[in-house]
C-alpha cells in the first residue's frame, strides 16, 4: 500500500468499539527494564515497529544493530548497550535517524565512563559502542532536552554499580515522560527518588520478584478517536480499551483537552468512552510541553473545525520522524489554512473552509493529497479529515510504526478507504 483514498465518511455504528494495541512508551520501557531484569514478564505489548525494533534489537547477537526509524529505541538502547560489558555494538538507523542528534545522550554517558565514538557525523548516528561497567553515578543534563536521554540513563541506572545522581538544569519539559520512566521502576522493585531538579536512582544487583505487568493502550494512539468524535455529529460515541483514569502517559491530558471540541469521555473497566456534546468552538491556547505528541492531532481538528489555535511548548517536534512544525504548515496550507510557526510553536488562523461545525466541501475534495515524511503521526492525525472531505494520504502504511492496525480500525467504524 503506498497511497490510499479516505472518501468522506461518516460514522456508521454510532457506538463504536476499538481495542488499540499497548502503549509504545510504556513497552518499550518495559522491554529494555526486562532485558536488565528477566525476573518479570509482559503482556498487552505493542505490536508497533518501534516496539518489535526495539525487542529485535535486545535479543539480537550481532555487531551490527539498525533500528531504521525508531527514535525511542536508538536512545534507550545507546544507553542499553553502554552497560553491556565486553559486547562491541554498532547501533545505526534510517537516513532520517542518522539526522537526529544523540550528542546529548553520548556525552552525559560519557561522564559516566562509556565508550562511544561516532562512525560519519559528530553528534549523529552511527555509534560505536563498547560495553563495560560503569562505576561513576553523577551527571548532569538540560532539563528542556528530549525526555528519553533523561530515561535512557533512569532505565540503565540500576543496573550502574553506584547507581545514579542525574540533577536536571533549567526547566522542565516532557515531565509526564520522566515520572512514567521512574513508575515503571518502582512497579518492578527499584527505588527512586526525584526531588527539586535532581533524580535519584539506587543500584539493584538482586533478582526482583517474579511477576507479570501488563501495559496499558497507548493514548498517543486514541487522540485520533478524539478528534474523529470532535469532527462527527452529536451523540456519536467510541469506545476504547485498555485505558487506566490515572495514567502515566502524558498524552492522557486528551480528556481535558477535548472538552473543548465537546468530547465528553468516562471510564469503566478499564475502557474509554468518549462522546460528541455540543461545543463554543472558541479559540484554543494550549502549552504541550508535556504532551507534544499530540500537537498533529490537535492541530487538524482545530482545522478541520474552523477554529484558530496557538499552541506552545513544541520545540521538540523539530527533532522527531520530520520537523512536524514545517510538516503541518506545509500540508495545511496545501488544503488552504493558514500556519504561522516558531521553532516552538504553531498558530492557525480561522478557517471559513470547514467553519460552522459540519459544513463541508464537495465529497470529491480538496485535490491534494497528504505527505507524510515518513512520519506515522502526520498520516493518523489528517485521516480524521474523512469525516468532512475525501482525501488521499500517501506512504499509508507509515502508521506501522505505532498502529499497524489503523486503517483496518477507521473502516470497522464507518470510513470507506481504497487504494
């Protein structure tokens, strides 16, 4: 599947089901914390590429390990293998990943007494990795850097012989990641610490007790739910499970976000419901600092909307799959909005296009077709525009790196999809 037509739709089963495969996040911090600890075991794991990227890459025995787009993997395993005593990695990716900066990661590693040199580019992927123990536990790092150097170094930390004093200077970003990383720690049996700017991590070198964890659904992956119920008719209801109503993902602030757009969401066992109300459709501010993985998303349902938005706190997004900032300007333009960025920031002006709540352009679209950079996000966050215009998305099959099943699940809740 290269390119796919989404024909404007409209939710057929008005009281939808979908079960969306394990948090990427959570799973692929699980994976590396059980290669460390092999004492526990995982269920519900993501079926994503990045998740079987990153389990390949754990039990492989090679030399050579390429992680192709993952970007989570390449962190955590630059630190995984740092630790690996007497094992030489070469840990490579896409052309994409060797454009993606691990400076900061190697460096703070570094400190810590690791061997890792750069095979092209200073700063880039390729690295060459030599294992070995590390006994110094100090270092320090900028607090408004990705939140996976950060726990890159908190997984690995007990297993380091001192354990780990990681202080953080500046402010804080992406702190919803940080706490997930040091939960998931505890869950296991390591204890932590974080207070003021500096994170404790004490050394581990006893088997934990056996037991089996299961990873919660991903909610970067449900904010495409909430923004196909934002953009459908009152009443339209969508269920989705497994989903906890104190989660560790940051991305979990959809349910606050979304009042907003009058979706409306409620637990039980373990499952989401959400639910079309009436909405003011005022402007939105937001600051997603600690949650920029939803920007995309929250971007084209405020388009789609005809709704103006300033949203902040982005300044990560220029580092993932593409620059999303220049991505979303660039393919909302195409369909005729109009997006000032920054390199931290995206503000959409009000669009007559899809103003008025459900008012739509002719069902044969708007004649552009969606690039996706080889980026899963900007192909999943533009599918909700189905409900209002036919569109064509190219390179579809990118959403295998965090939701293989994606247009399978759009079609079982009403969305007609050709190739």
């Amino acid at each position: 599947m290269s390119s796919i037509t989404l024909h404007k739709s409209e939710i057929v089963n008005r009281k939808s089901e979908i079960t969306i495969t394990g948090s990427k996040s959570e799973s692929n911090r699980l994976l590396l914390l059980q290669a460390l600890y092999p004492e526990f075991k995982l269920e519900n794991v993501s079926n994503s590429d990045d998740s079987n990227l990153m389990t390949n890459a754990l039990s492989s025995q090679s030399e050579a390990v390429n992680i192709h787009h993952a970007g989570t993997a390449m962190r955590f395993l630059t630190a995984y293998f740092s630790i690996q005593e007497g094992r030489e990695t070469m840990l490579t990716g896409s052309k994409r990943m060797k454009e993606r900066p691990i400076k900061i990661l190697v460096e703070a590693l570094q400190e810590l007494g690791a061997e890792i040199s750069y095979e092209e580019n200073e700063g880039f992927p390729p690295i060459k990795i030599k294992g070995k123990k590390l006994t110094k536990n100090k270092v320090s790092l900028k607090a408004n850097v990705s939140s996976q150097y950060i726990s890159a170094l908190l997984l690995i930390a007990s297993k380091l012989e001192n354990g780990l004093e990681l202080t953080l200077e500046g402010e804080i970003t992406s702190i919803p990641y940080i706490n997930m990383s040091l939960s998931l720690l505890d869950e296991i049996g390591v204890e932590s610490s974080f207070i003021d700017h500096v994170i404790a991590v004490k050394p581990n070198t006893t088997p934990l007790k056996p037991k089996t964890l299961t990873v919660e659904s991903d909610w970067s992956s449900a904010s495409y739910y909430f923004s196909i119920v934002a953009l459908s008719e009152v009443g339209t209801v969508i269920t989705l499970s497994s989903y906890k109503e104190h989660s560790l993902q940051g991305d979990s602030a959809l349910v606050d976000i979304y009042k907003h757009f009058g979706v409306s969401t409620s637990f039980s066992e373990n499952k989401l419901t959400l639910k079309k109300e009436k909405s003011s459709l005022e402007p939105l501010n937001l600051d997603l600092k600690n949650a920029p993985d939803i920007a995309q998303t929250i971007a084209v349902t405020c388009f789609a909307l005809g709704m103006p938005c300033d949203l902040t706190g982005l300044h990560t997004l220029k580092i993932k799959e593409t620059d999303r900032l220049v991505a979303l300007k660039t393919e909302i333009e195409k369909l005729g909005g109009e997006v000032e960025i920054t390199d931290k920031s995206l503000h959409l002006k009000p669009n007559e296009l899809f103003s008025g709540g459900m008012s739509s352009p002719p069902s044969e679209g708007l004649g552009e077709a969606i690039s996706t950079y080889n980026d899963h996000r900007m192909a999943m966050a533009f599918a909700p525009l189905a409900l209002k215009t036919s569109i064509v998305i190219e390179d579809a099959m990118v959403v295998s790196k965090s939701y293989p099943t994606f247009w399978n699940d759009l079609e079982s809740i009403g969305f007609e999809i050709t190739e």
